[in-house]
C-alpha cells in the first residue's frame, strides 16, 4: 500500500457499493487499484500522464474517473457511505452552508461547448453504470464547457470556480454543487439543500431535511428564509445590516426581526473547517479539469475519502 492509497478498513467499508460492470463486454481493472490512482491523482494534482506505473495505464485510471464523474457513481458512492453513518446514528445534523472560490488553472481552459457524448454501448447493453444494491436517486451532473455548464467564470480572484456545500457537524461535506466564481451564494442555497440526499438502510424515503442551519449574510435574503420556512428548517442566519434599516424605516409594516441563536451561530465554523478538509487536496484546491462534471467528480472523490477516514 503506497502513500495516500485505501487501507484494507477503507476499502472493506467502500468496496460494497462499487458497481460489479460497466455493461460493456469484457471485465475491468481491479478497482482498488485504479481507485487509489484516482485517489492520487485527487491527492496530488499530478497529470494523468505522469500517474506511477503501480496504478496500471494511466487512460484508464482517467477514463474511470471521468464515467464515474459523468453518471453520478461517485455521487452515489458518498450517499452510500453516508447512509451507513447515519445508521450509527454518526451524523450531526446541525448543519451548515458556505462557498469557497477554487482558482482554475489555465489547463482547465479550452473544453468544448457540446455535452459530453454519453458511453457507447455494445451488444444492446446499457451504458449506466449501476451500484450495487443503490439505494439512492443517480443524477447525472452537468456537462459541457462554458460559464454554464463548466462552472467557470470570472471573479475578483480572477479565472475561478466556486464550490457550495453544507457540512455535518462534524465537518464532514454533505453536498457539493459547481458554479463559476462570479454566482453569488445565496442563487445556490436551495441547489445544496435540494442535493442532501442521505439513504435509509432499510424502507423509508431518504432524508433530506436537517435539523438545524446555520450560514453566514451572505444567505441573509427573504428566498432564502422564506425556503426554510416553507420547508420547517431551524436556522440561524444574521441580518444584513441594510436589511435591518429598511425594516426599521417601515415600522410596524416592516415586521419582527428575524430569531438569531449566537450560541448555534458560533458552530458555523464547522462548514468552515469543511473547507479546510476539502481542499487540502491539490486537484481540488486547483481546478485542473476541463470539464465541469469532471471537476465536480474530483471534489466529491475528495469529500469521500474525508467520510472514510472520519
């Protein structure tokens, strides 16, 4: 076992959920190791070129990564893991939600504007790839270039993406979604909440709904409020100052203040050391894939491997 690579405990916790075929005809490369060159080349930031010879040839470890990243597997893997801890009841779910600007490198320009073809098929098959016995929802992530689809943009910080997501109490990510660094926080709120997704063990729909939220003002807007409301969420979200004021200026008209717990405020920092987690990785920390589902594969791979070894 190299540096960085699965321990036998990670693997014996992951390799359940992994998916048995890939409907084509022929068998795979054994997963763990192509795994652990995805791992290291998350780890690393390295190009696919230069992965150690160990992994096996390095297109395959990428064309793996980037099927998986296409389909949602690896979405699926994490809902996996989660459903297991929230069975022994690991889950703190105080949660809360922030973003963080990723710089894109200049490797991560040029992608095309069309979708990503889906996998071709043979023999009739289908071309998903499913987990064994999933139990959640497979989503297939956005593809495509440009400021849309690829979730690049323009920023104070200059060439940039920008990761949103909720945490556990336990700083451990909950749900990831992309965008170009320009997007302000508060248009993805309902999109990170939409994406908590974690599995019932046994009969029952997944849960969705946390206990409690906290975020920062830059959430502080009536949508914002208004969805958690509609939805029953407890949150404690502080009011913009210039919010406060025009509330002021109506009087009675202008309605209560908002609740605020500093108490349950002070616990927003687990988002924060989220964050920390997350990006200690070189390929997330610096976006280096042109492709924004493949991006956002690379991150959720990275928010997996943090609910292993937690």
């Amino acid at each position: 076992m190299g540096r960085g690579d699965l321990t036998d405990a990670e693997w014996e916790r992951l390799r359940p959920f992994l998916p048995v075929s890939n409907g084509r005809c022929g068998r795979w490369r054994d997963h763990r190791q192509v795994v652990d060159g995805i791992l290291h080349r998350v780890r690393t930031g390295v190009q696919w070129r230069d992965l150690p010879e160990r992994f096996g040839p390095w297109k395959t470890v990428y064309e793996r990564h980037r099927l998986w990243s296409a389909d949602g597997t690896w979405e699926r893997l994490l809902q996996q893991i989660q459903a297991v801890a929230d069975t022994a009841g690991e889950i703190d779910w105080d949660i809360a939600v922030d973003s963080t600007i990723v710089r894109a490198h200049q490797h991560a320009a040029g992608a095309r504007t069309d979708p990503p073809p889906a996998p071709a098929s043979k023999g009739g098959r289908t071309s998903r790839t499913p987990g064994r016995n999933a139990m959640a929802e497979p989503a297939r992530p956005p593809g495509g270039g440009g400021a849309g689809g690829g979730g690049l943009g323009r920023s104070r910080g200059g060439f940039t993406s920008k990761l949103h997501l909720s945490a556990d109490g336990r700083c451990r990510p909950l749900s990831l979604v992309i965008t170009g660094g320009q997007w302000a926080d508060c248009t993805q709120f309902q999109a990170v909440l939409a994406k908590i997704r974690v599995p019932r063990s046994g009969p029952g729909r997944p849960r969705t709904k946390p206990d409690s939220l906290a975020a920062d003002k830059a959430y502080s807007n009536g949508p914002c409020r208004e969805y958690l409301r509609r939805r029953g969420i407890r949150h404690t979200i502080p009011e913009k100052t210039d919010s406060q004021a025009a509330r002021l200026r109506k009087g009675s008209r202008g309605g209560r203040p908002p609740s605020f717990d500093d108490e349950r405020y002070k616990k927003r920092n687990t988002v924060e050391r989220a964050i920390n987690k997350l990006k200690q990785p070189r390929a997330v920390a610096t976006r280096y894939d042109k492709r924004g589902y493949v991006y956002l594969g690379t991150a959720t791979a990275a928010a997996l491997v943090i609910w292993l070894r937690t």
